[in-house]
C-alpha cells in the first residue's frame, strides 16, 4: 500500500487529495472511501495508507487506513480499536447531527 498525509478534505464537497510520501502527483480521494474505511474524519497532515487506482491520467485513492503509531504505552492496535469504538460518535459530530 501506499502512504501519504492528507493535503486537504471537504466533507462538503465530498472530496479532498493525498500528498504521497515519495513525492508523486497528489491523489483524489473521494467521500465514500472515507466512509467504507470506517474513518470518521480526514484532517490535514494525517498520515494515511491507501491502495492507488489508475483511471487514465486520474488518480484515486481506494481502501483506505489510518496510519497510527504507537505513543507512550498505547500500541497502534488498542488506540485503532478505540478509534472503531468512537466511530459512530465521531462521525456524527463532523456531520453535525450530534452536538459536540
């Protein structure tokens, strides 16, 4: 897989790019593959893996995930899992159909 940080995203408008990591041209990455990936936000510099697809000169980001690292004592795996925990709760703050 691929990796890079999130250069920017606009729920919004349902679309943002992919920096990569070796320096590549910037890659699309829609909405819906946020939310197949179960990622309740994508936030600028956030370091990200992804599967490229190639559709002409077009290039989009598919199954994606979030590249964590592990910090202090947590290790990657219990901080994903309490990530999924919050998932629902996360996801409708950033669509605004839960109050902070």
């Amino acid at each position: 897989m691929a990796e890079g940080k999130v250069k920017w995203f606009d729920a919004a408008k349902g679309y943002g790019f992919i920096k990569p990591d070796d320096g590549s041209p910037d890659v699309f990455v829609h909405l819906s593959e946020v939310m197949k990936a179960n990622l309740p936000h994508l936030r600028a510099d956030m370091p990200i893996a992804y599967s490229l697809e190639l559709q002409g000169t077009r290039r989009s980001a598919k199954e994606l995930s979030a590249v964590v690292a592990a910090v202090g004592t947590k290790s990657a795996a219990r901080m994903l899992d309490e990530r999924e925990s919050d998932f629902a709760a996360e996801f409708e703050k950033e669509w605004g159909l839960r109050q902070a």
